[in-house]
C-alpha cells in the first residue's frame, strides 16, 4: 500500500509503495525479517482510488498531484512473480515512478514498462563480489551489465553503493565502478549496525569511524572531479555547492518541489567571508527560501496523525487535528529536524518563540569543540 515517508528535508521520496516480496536475504539487510505484505495489485490500486478522494491528508494530497512513487530496494519488487503487472498497473494510473531494484535478469522488460523521462533507475551495487548477497537474482557481472545497458538506453542511472562496507569494496574499486557505468548519479552511506536487542541474528560491528571517513571522502572527492551528481554521507558536515544528487532530482523528476534542508545549507554558507564566520537562521528566514515549495502545497489539509514529528522516548502531539502546511512546517522546525545541518541556539528564540537555528562557517559546533 501506498504510505507517506518521514524523510521530510531529508529526501524527494515522499510516497512510498510499501510491500515486502523480497526473497534474496541479503546478510546486511534487515528487511527480510519484516512482514512479508504481498497485496494484490487490484487492492493497491483500488486503495489509491479510495484515497484520492479524500479531501484531507498529506498521503490523498500527494496522491492527487501525482507526486512520483518511490519502489524501494530494501523491498525490491522486482523479486515478487507478478512485477510487471504491478508496474504496470502503477503506471496506468498516472504516477512517475522512482525505482530502486538490484533488478533482476528480465530488466529489459523494466524499460518497456518505464518511460525515461519522468521515471528513473536507482540500482544497488554493492561492489565486484556477492560478499553478504549470497542470493541475489543477478551475479556481479551481470548487475554491472545491466547497469551500463540503462545508462546507454537513455535512462536516468543512479549507482548505489549503499551500504558502503569496505570489506566488501574499497574506494579504489568504487572509483572503478563509476568509470565502468558511467552513472548520472552515486549514493554511498555507510553501513547502519543493526540493534541486537531487535535483530540478534544480523548484528554485525561498524565499521572504524575513519576508514569510513577516508573511504567516503575518496569518492566525493572523484565524483566531483568526473563531474557526477552524488549523495555521499557526511556532506553536512563539509558541504559543498557542486553535484548536488538530492537537489538534482528535485529538479529534474520533483519539479522542484521538495523542501530540502541541503539546498538551504548550501545557500548559508556561500555567504560567509573572513568578516562573517555565524549565520542565523530564522523561521521566516525558512519559509522565505521555500516559498515555492510551500505554495505548491498550499491546499494541503494536513491531520496530526499524517506525520509523526516525535520518537518512542520524546513522543510529540501535535496542538491542532487539522491544520496547513505552514502550521506543520513550525513545529517541524521547532522539534529540531534541521539538525542535521545546522545546530541551534538553547536561549535564543523569535519573537514568536519559534527556535533559531545557525551555522558556523567551520562546521558544526559539536565539531569545533573537539578540535
């Protein structure tokens, strides 16, 4: 079923296909112990038309606009017997499609489903083995076959290395998976340790912090000098103007559209200089640099149940039951979600009460007081 992401600022991807018929078991991933949710293709569709009809809600409204459908690789649907017709089905419908797979052998039959211009290609290589993907559908070779037959096809190709292990695959040969594809895009984040207590069985150590820190910066640093659209963990922390993946597919399968905190980081710091090292950032200074986006969703009746803003130990309710994008954008702002780009002042506020955030031309305070 269709479900809304809570990666508000993080992410384009807003509308997510949420099902699970992935049968490959990855060793790192852990979405082969969730529920396994084989809807019928009739009941998702039958769903969407339900939904479209309601008035209020962040999911019916992004269902209206027609915000593209991400189909997630942590539940790769192209593993589940009936893919085509559930592509297909996605697309009668009039959704763009954001698709992320490790494909399977029938990816050709994806091109002829997909229309390479609204609808983009997101495959994960994890590297030159099958090291922790003992039964992925395609081998190595034919992942990176693939990968190059969607780049010469005229589809827009983003290469996954993610997560980024580096027992698996060293910055060398990810260098060497770029010059091999010739991807419009790379994605590389480190891998997430699992929870022991939640999933004993996959916990697995990180990896040391600055074998991941060196092994990630290699790659920013290449992608930037072969000129390749990228999103690389840790740009928050050294951020730069150039090659912007998240900013990159806003613009060219979003229309622009999403809010994303990286755009406004970027925006604060080329406007330091020697004399000018703090910027502070107001809540109308927010709205101001999207305000676009905030009257694309102007119209939009949200319900407090549509996005969860609070966790399992700080839980946060919403004052209103229904309220506009604006109202929710404050208390977004105010439960500090721009955290990860920016910090804030603890006795500093607006006139309304509203939180200022800031930023340091040298990073992250945090940061600056380790060195």
């Amino acid at each position: 079923m269709l479900q809304t992401l809570q990666l508000f600022g993080e992410s384009c991807h807003l509308l997510e296909l949420s099902m699970n018929p992935c049968t490959q078991g990855c060793e790192y991933c852990y979405a082969k112990t969730w529920k396994r949710e084989d809807y019928p293709i009739e009941k998702v569709v039958n769903n969407i038309l339900h939904l479209e009809t309601r008035q209020e809600g962040l999911l019916p409204f992004l269902i209206r606009k027609r915000w593209p459908i991400t189909i997630s690789n942590r539940t790769d649907v192209m593993c589940a017997p009936d893919w085509r017709e559930r592509l297909s089905a996605i697309k009668k419908l009039g959704f763009p499609v954001c698709m992320e797979t490790k494909l399977n052998r029938d990816y050709k039959d994806l091109a002829r489903i997909l229309d390479p211009k609204t609808d983009p290609i997101y495959q994960t290589i994890t590297g030159f083995n099958n090291k922790y993907e003992e039964h992925n559908l395609l081998s190595p070779e034919e992942k990176i076959e693939a990968a190059k037959w969607f780049v010469e096809n005229g589809f827009h190709f983003t290469l996954a290395v993610n997560p980024f292990m580096p027992d698996k695959v060293t910055s060398e040969e990810i260098k060497k998976l770029i010059d091999t594809i010739k991807p419009h895009g790379l994605v590389m984040y480190d891998y997430h340790k699992t929870t022991k207590s939640v999933h004993k069985h996959l916990y697995r150590p990180e990896y040391p912090k600055d074998e991941m820190d060196t092994g990630r910066k290699a790659v920013s640093d290449y992608c930037r000098e072969k000129g390749i659209y990228h999103s690389i963990g840790g740009f928050e922390s050294r951020p730069y103007p150039e090659y912007n993946l998240n900013l990159r597919m806003n613009e060219k399968f979003f229309g622009g559209n999403a809010i994303i905190f990286q755009e406004l980081l970027i925006d604060v710091i080329s406007q330091f200089s020697p004399e000018f090292d703090v910027f502070d950032i107001t809540f109308d200074i927010f709205c101001d640099f999207y305000q676009k986006q905030i009257k694309y969703f102007d119209g939009c009746i949200m319900k407090d149940t549509d996005y969860s803003l609070g966790s399992i130990r700080h839980p946060f309710k919403f004052a209103r039951k229904r309220f506009d994008f604006t109202y929710f954008l404050k208390n977004l702002w105010n439960q500090k979600k721009l955290h990860f780009n920016f910090d804030w002042y603890s006795d500093k506020f607006d006139d309304e009460g509203n939180l200022i955030y800031f930023r340091h031309k040298d990073g992250f305070m945090k940061e600056i007081d380790k060195r």
